[in-house]
C-alpha cells in the first residue's frame, strides 16, 4: 500500500527501505529489534530519491532516513 501511494521502492531512502524487509521477516518469523536497527541504519548508505531529501545536492547521502 505505501509503495502504490507514494510510488517509492526499495532503494528510494524512504520507509520503505525499512519497512519492506521488515515484512519479509516477520512472514518469516525472523524479526528482531536488532535486525530492525540494521534495516534503519542501513538508509544511511543510500542516496534519496523522493523527498525533501532528494532535493539536496548530495541526496542525504551518509544520514538515517529520518521516516525509516
């Protein structure tokens, strides 16, 4: 549903760089708080393709997604 509504993808920097493996743990009941923190820390290394984020030069690059 938050992919159809903002057209985002895994690799945008938006939540749903978290939020997609997020789901795929839990249908594998694989979820962890640790695994989570890595999932959120990981947009850290990722340029922002939609959002406020997307407008700066350097696309965020190096910052946590502040929506994940």
């Amino acid at each position: 549903m938050i992919q159809r509504r903002g057209q985002a993808k895994v690799g945008d920097k938006t939540m749903v760089d978290v939020w997609a493996p997020v789901v795929d743990d839990l249908k594998e009941n694989q979820l962890t708080p640790e695994r989570i923190d890595e999932y959120i820390l990981a947009t850290a290394l990722l340029r922002a393709a939609k959002g406020r984020q997307a407008l700066l030069l350097d696309g965020s690059s190096g910052l946590v997604d502040p929506g994940s």
